[in-house]
C-alpha cells in the first residue's frame, strides 16, 4: 500500500533530520518542513481523501500515529536543546564564588583630628574638659572683650571673611572661646581646652593656610600663677613629645595676655643642636600663652581683684607637621588620599 510506505518514508527521513537539528534555527526548519502547512507529514495527511474508502481508516490510524510519534519527538529534541543551552550557559558565566573577595578600602582618622584627640586625652588627665565655641564669632567677641578694640593693631594680622553683618565675622583664632567658656562658668573655678578651626584672610602658601584649627587652654581660678602654665604645658610636651623635654617661654606680646610669652621646645629632630628643621637655633616655637589680662577677666565675669588664670594657644596642623616632617600644611586640607593614608 503506497500510502503506508509514503508514511513510513516520512517518519524515518524527518527523525534522521530531527537528530541533526543542533540549535533552536535548525528545529524550527524542520518543524515548518515536516508539520508546517507546506509540510511533508501535512502534504501526505491531505492525500488521505483521495484514497479508495477501505484504505482509509488504516491509512488514517497510521498517519495520526506517526502525526503523533514526530511531535513527541519534535518536543523532547527541543527540550533536549534548550538544556544544553542552559548548560552552556551556565559554564560559560559561571562565577567562582571561592575567590577572595575584593577588600572595602576602610577610611581612616585626619592627621589633625588624629592630633586633636591625643591633646585631648592629655589636657583630659590633667582635668580640663573640652568646650565647643562656634566658628562663626562676634567681632565683639573674637577681639573687642580679647583687648584687642577696632582701631587696635593687632588686628592687622588677623584679617578675616566677614558675613553680610560687619559685625559677624569667622573666628580667627579660637581665644574667643576663652570669653563663652568664662561667661558660662563665672565665678567658679574653671579648666577648659577649645578646639576648633579659625580663619585668616591670607595668601595660602606652605606655611599658612585660611583655615587651620587652634586648641586654645584656659584656666581660671584663685591662686593661679605662671608657674602652674609652665607645669601644664611641661607636662604636655612630656606627654606629646616624649619625657624629658625642655621647655623655653620667651617674653612676647598678645592683646588678652600680660604677661604674654612664646613657648618653645627643644627641636625634636636635633634634639637641640641645630638642625634645618628647628632653622639651627635648637628651639622649636609650640605655643602662645600667658597670664590671662585683667580685662579680658573682668569681661569674662571674674573680679581680676580675687580671681587670675592663664591661657595658651596651639596648633595641632603645627603640631603634626614637627612631629612627622610635614613640609607643606596645604596638605591636611587638599583631600588628596596618597598624603592622608600615611596616617
Ligand atoms: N590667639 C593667638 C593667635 O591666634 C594665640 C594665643 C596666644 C592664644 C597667647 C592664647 C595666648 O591663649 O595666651 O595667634
């Protein structure tokens, strides 16, 4: 019978094409060839009617057959693809999750601020606390209750920015912290350090910042002398700097101050033989400082007549320049991380 061998023709040429289908372009050629409407199977289905009467159910049940067996192995072929596409896949991007990670750079403390907190916990022994004052300052505070009135000279070298308010100005030095810290605490006995940024109105250069922080140390009570700053700021340097250092406290004038000095220390790179760092006079300039002025203590609230103090101000980007031969302070403030991850 013509049509059973037509059949079994088709069945075997499209399961031999079938297994040389290896991708999904390939499987949809051979189901528009063999199922398609222009198909081979389809073409051989339609032929059905022509045949004579008792051909036909044999005919019929054997093309539904074959109908049936191609299409089953039309699905698991596909399936059969698919998989090894995944499989491709999968090899192809795969992930080696045993790898070491890449680590997160951590951030780490500024050199000032780094500075900042060793100066605290050493004024913290020796009982002074920490006051915050604001950056933004009266000019009434930041000179007129300091001694330091608008004509006076002393302002010359502390120009500043100003706000819209001539009256407002950035601090530019942290000693008008001294006034706040006195106004709060009048008449009791106080010990405070005020830490923070400053301004200056200057050319920046490698020496000399706009902005630049300060700790101010103040203390006030009865019986204050001179020889209680010079212990404080001995025990200080000791501390920073290691044991043993000398200490030199010349004779200098501040506005807020009487009497005011410079306060030097024995060049921690020559140990006080001259060297470039200390410019080969063996000293090393850390502080400015004093006895505080009986009208910067009247202005504070306390009555120069009982009460007296001393007061000195640092810088800790000075600080940390002498300690780790920093050469140039635009380095703290310019982001730049291949100077900052030294620290
Ligand atoms: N405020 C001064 C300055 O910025 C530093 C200073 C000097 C502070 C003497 C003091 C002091 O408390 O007694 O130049």
């Amino acid at each position: 019978m013509k049509m059973l061998d037509q059949l079994k023709t088709i069945e075997e040429d499209a399961l031999a094409t079938l297994a040389a289908a290896h991708d999904a372009a390939g499987l949809e050629g051979w189901r528009v060839a063999v199922l398609g409407r222009k198909g081979s199977l389809t073409h051989a289905l339609r032929g059905l009617g022509q045949l004579p009467r008792d051909e036909r159910p044999a005919a019929g049940a054997e093309a539904n057959r074959v109908k049936d067996r191609l299409e089953a192995a039309f699905s698991a072929h596909q399936e059969v693809l698919q998989q090894a596409e995944i499989a491709a896949t999968l090899a192809a991007e795969a992930v080696d999750v045993t790898l070491p990670g890449r680590p997160p750079s951590l951030g780490r403390i500024h050199p000032s601020n780094a500075v900042l907190r060793r100066i605290y916990a050493i004024f913290g022994q020796m009982g002074f606390q920490v006051y915050d004052a604001p950056d933004v300052e009266l000019d009434e505070i930041n000179f007129q209750l300091l001694n330091i009135p608008p004509d006076h000279p002393a302002r010359d070298m502390q120009d500043t920015f100003y706000t819209k308010d001539p009256a407002v100005l950035l601090r530019t030095h942290t000693s008008p912290g001294q006034i706040r810290a006195m106004r709060q605490f009048a008449p009791a006995p106080l010990r405070v350090i005020l830490p923070g940024k400053c301004f200056r109105y200057e050319q920046v250069t490698a020496r000399s910042e706009f902005m630049f922080h300060q700790v101010e140390g103040l203390a006030v009570g009865k019986g204050i002398t001179m020889a209680d700053l010079k212990g404080t700021l001995q025990e200080f340097a000791n501390q920073l700097y290691g044991e043993g250092r000398q200490l030199r406290f010349r004779c200098s004038y501040f506005p807020f101050v009487e009497p005011g000095v410079e306060v030097d220390m024995d060049c921690i790179l020559c140990g006080g033989r001259g060297c470039r760092l200390c410019k080969y006079s063996g000293w090393l300039e850390i502080s400015g400082a004093g006895m505080v002025h009986p009208v910067v203590l009247r202005n504070g609230g306390y009555d120069p007549a009982i009460y007296t103090g001393f007061a000195f101000g640092m810088g800790p980007e000075r600080i940390t320049m002498l300690k780790h031969s920093i050469d140039d302070i635009r380095y703290f403030f310019s982001n730049d991380v291949r100077f900052l991850e030294q620290f």
